[in-house]
C-alpha cells in the first residue's frame, strides 16, 4: 500500500447516489473547464455546422438555420474521465437523429471536428437512436464559450471528452479514426460503466 | 473562467515531462513546427488540465507536444517539434 | 553533452512547522530526506492520497532560499480548493507529506547571474520570488532589485515584515506594493491593478539590461509580461510563471 495522507478526503460525495456513479467516479461541485487549447471565438455569422465523409450528399447549417431546427431539452449525468460526475445536467440541442434524418450512409464511424482543432472519434451508433445532441443551452442560458460555447457535441453515456465543445461537424467514416486524446492513450470508445478510460483497458 | 485563465506553461508540466525525459526540461529549447519559433519549453502554453499536459508555442499557438499519464506510463506525441536542443544540466 | 540527473521519484517529507502568513495562507517548513538542494523560484509537485487511494496533485513553489536547512512552501487556502485546505488546515507537525522535487531550471535565479532585477508578484506569486530575495540576502548580494508586489489588501501582504525588514536594511532593494482591493487609512501608495504607468514609473529602465521575474494569476502575469515587452525589455530577459486562475 502507498503512503497514504493522513485526514485527507478530497472534495469528492459518493454517499446518497450510489448506483448512478460509474466505477471511480465522485460527484463534485461547480463545472470543471478543461481545454486543450485557447477558447475558440468564431462569430456566429461565420458558424455552421456541417456533415461531411461518407455521406450521398453534404449537409451544411447556418447558426440562423441550426435554430430552425427541432430541439430538445435533455437532462441527463455526465462523467469525465478525470473521475469527476456531475448529475443531472440539463441541456438544450438538437438531436443527431434529425441532422442525419435520411441521410444515406455506408459509414458506420463518426469524427467530430471541432474550431480549434480538436476532434474525437465515436462509432455511428453511438450518436444515433436518441443518444447523441448538438447542445448549445446548459441550464437554460446560451452556453458559454468556456464550456464549449455556441454550440458542443453531448453524448452523455461515454466519457465527456467525447462530448466535443466547439463543434462544428461530423465527418462519417468507414473506420475508427483516432481524435485528439484517442491518438495520445485515451480509449477509443470510452464506456465510463466499463471503466474504459485509457488503451487496453476492456 | 477561460481556457485562457486557467493556463499554465512548461513550468508546471515539468514534473511530468521529467518522467518522459532524464532532463530538466524547462531549460531545453523546441523549435516549433507551425512556425520556426524556438522556445524554452519553460515557456510553452500549457493545457489540458488533468486530462494531460498539452503545450503550445507561445508564438502561434500550435501544439508542440502532448503527454498523457495512462495506467502504467505515460503517451507522448511530439509531432509539433522540429527539434529539441537540451544543455548540460548542472547539477 | 547532456548531464542527466536522477529521476525525480516521490518521497516522503515530515512537517516540521506550520507558519501562519496572512488570514488565508501559511506556510509549511519540510524536512525532506536526502534533499539534493535547489534554485531559488523552483517548486514541488505534492501529492496527497485517501485511505480509498484517490489522488490529488498540485505544484507549489519552494519559497526558502537554498542555502536554507529545510524547505518550505507557502500555501494560499482556496474557497473551493481541494489540497489547499488539507495543507492549511489539516496538517500537523510531525505529518508526513508526499513530495517530489525540485522541478524547473528555467524560472530560477542565483546571484552569479546578477541583474538588476524587477521581480513582479500577484497574491501568492510571491513564493518563488521570496526564495529568489531570501537566496540574496543570504549572500548580501549587491545585485539592485525591485519588487512589484500586488496583493488585495495590506492584510493579505505575504511576509509583510520580512519583505519591510530586508527593504530596510538594504538600499539596493526597493519593495513597492499595490493594494488592489482595500488600503489602509493614510495610505499613500499605489491602490490599482498594475498597469502600464506603473510599470512605466516602477520598472529599470531597458537599457540597464534587467531581468524580470513574474509571477501570480495567469491574467496579471500575461498582462505584466507583454507591458515589459511594450516597454522595451527583450522578451527573452522576461521570465514567468502562471499559477493559473487564483494565483495558487
């Protein structure tokens, strides 16, 4: 056993939401911003968001039309890979069934791609059948840029680096394309209930 | 509370590169492969938080190097470098 | 030729003092085995383990000289902090704590490398500025030194007496202080956040060649960073550190 600290607890509550916690997780207070670079500022005027890749036809939304679109107000607990939870996070955006809504495919992969450059990788799947949004309310207010403001990917069953802030699109691919952390030693799918944080882990 | 905000530099990846390289690597100079830049690594933009260090060139603001702790040992990526150029260490 | 030097591992140091600074922040005089010494404006990683085996990692800056028999950090207690609180609060001494260390060459002085210097301090940014000033005095060094120091309040002001004692007794060391939030009744000095004029009035003039050492919230020491630059200083005798949002 390593050394361990005496009286020492962190900030982490487990106790009264036993069952919603993934292994390894706490809850923790406030919204924690990680980013892996500089926030990005695109005007809105200049925004759109795009599917591009393997599709018949690309489809491409100015902010002014994204707004247009059916959206919904989602509630859901999200977990990042850094251990900290959050429960019960409400959101507003639209889902990714209406902006791949008779989109013909043979991809069975997604890359979203994001100002900035990042980019992170999910299976198809995995964004479609009501699981995946381009949110762009958090708590009833535009979301901030901080926190990936005007609008990020949400795909609150796998680890929330997967829910890329700044996004302006998905690429649809026949293969899993390594994004950002993937290509650095964070796993390729990333179930939290699994426990899939890093390379190797089943 | 920005991504700008809450940036650090080299100094405070450095004790997570130490274990990646047998140097102080604060001192060493990377030139950047965005633009030519060459920096102490001291004084590379450092983001990522927890989720590993990521370290851009104060010039233009591309990533140079990435490291990730993973279960056992670590992933690093320096596709951003040209090159490093590591002194003596004294002491 | 590259000399390298042992990995830097964790060990184990015992708390032989708590010291309190101010209100919010003490500071923790540790005595580490086997400690090979260090450059003035280095830090430590510290890291702290639950019974449960939850880590928690943070770096703090060594603020004693080197030529010192112990170290010691200066730890500000955060509202919301995770680490801070444990250190500030919890710790006895006699406690251990887990450490490595020292990490950074590249934010350091010695008094070999002369000067003058402008040291530049928000809040807790003092720290690595303090082992730099305390390194001086140990070894009356001559070398000119002006310490910009921006804090809230007076009662915030980290090593207040020390820094009014060594100023004291030294004509070559000029401590000015900025008082951002609240001053004192009679109060004659500088009440903003640093600015261009101030650095204007403050600052050794480029052509002295000066060395600048800033350090504090990332905000001021990006702000600090390019006005000296503005002014004049070649960039590379311009050296920082960010402590992220809340200055440590």
């Amino acid at each position: 056993m390593s050394f361990i600290s005496r009286g020492f607890k962190g900030r982490r509550r487990t106790a009264s939401v036993a069952g919603r916690l993934p292994p390894g997780q706490y809850i923790v207070d406030g919204f924690p911003v990680l980013s892996a670079g500089p926030t990005p500022r695109t005007p809105l005027d200049r925004w759109d968001f795009s599917i591009v890749g393997q599709v018949d036809q690309a489809r491409r939304w100015t902010w002014a039309e994204f707004l247009q679109l059916p959206a919904e107000e989602i509630t859901r607990d999200i977990h990042c890979v850094t251990k900290w939870s959050k429960l019960d996070t409400t959101w507003k955006g639209v889902s990714v069934d209406t902006l791949l809504d008779g989109l013909e495919t043979s991809a069975d992969y997604v890359l979203a791609f994001c100002d900035g450059g990042y980019t992170t990788n999910l299976p198809l799947e995995d964004v479609t059948g009501g699981k995946a949004w381009i949110a762009y309310e958090y708590e009833g207010q535009s979301l901030e840029p901080e926190h990936g403001g005007p609008a990020r990917l949400l795909v609150p069953h796998l680890y929330f680096w997967k829910s890329a802030k700044w996004v302006r699109g998905l690429e649809l691919l026949p293969e899993d394309q390594p994004g950002f952390w993937e290509s650095l030693g964070y796993h390729m799918y990333g179930d939290p209930w699994r426990e899939q944080r890093y390379w190797g882990d089943e | 509370m920005s991504a700008e905000t809450l940036r650090l530099d080299g100094n405070a990846a450095a004790g997570l590169l130490e274990q990646v390289f047998a140097f102080d690597v604060t001192v060493a100079r990377s030139t950047c492969a965005g633009c030519g830049q060459t920096s102490p690594l001291g004084t590379l933009l450092l983001y990522g938080g927890e989720m590993g260090a990521v370290l851009r060139c104060p010039s233009c603001e591309s990533v140079q190097m990435r490291v990730v702790q993973v279960r056992e040992g670590y992933v690093m990526e320096m596709q951003g470098v040209v090159h490093l150029e590591i002194p003596p260490t004294v002491g | 030729m590259v000399a390298t030097r042992p990995r830097l591992t964790w060990r184990v140091a015992t708390v032989r003092d708590i010291v309190p600074e101010t209100a919010r922040v003490v500071s923790l005089v540790l005595d580490v085995p086997d400690w090979q010494g260090h450059r003035a404006g280095q830090h430590i990683d510290v890291r702290l383990t639950a019974e449960d085996g939850y880590q928690a990692q943070r770096s703090y800056s060594i603020a004693s000289a080197p030529e010192e028999p112990w170290i010691t950090i200066t730890v500000e207690r955060l509202e919301d902090g995770e680490v801070s609180p444990y250190l500030a609060d919890e710790l006895r001494p006699g406690d251990f704590l887990e450490l490595r260390g020292p990490i950074g060459g590249w934010f350091t002085w010695e008094t070999r490398e002369g000067g003058p210097l402008l040291l530049v301090a928000g809040g807790s940014g003092i720290a690595p500025l303090m082992a730099m000033l305390r390194h001086r005095a140990a070894w009356r060094s001559p070398v000119p030194v002006r310490l910009l120091y921006s804090s809230r309040s007076a009662q915030d002001i980290i090593y207040r007496e020390e820094l009014e004692r060594l100023a004291a007794n030294d004509p070559d060391l000029a401590v000015i202080h900025t008082l951002t939030r609240a001053q004192p009744k009679g109060w004659t000095g500088y009440r903003r956040r640093i600015d261009r004029e101030m650095l204007n009035e403050i600052a050794w003039a480029p052509e002295e060649r000066p060395r600048a050492f800033v350090c504090g919230p990332t905000p001021l020491v990006e702000a600090v960073a390019t006005l000296l630059v503005d002014l004049g200083y070649d960039p590379a005798s311009v050296k920082t550190e960010r402590f992220g949002p809340t200055g440590g």
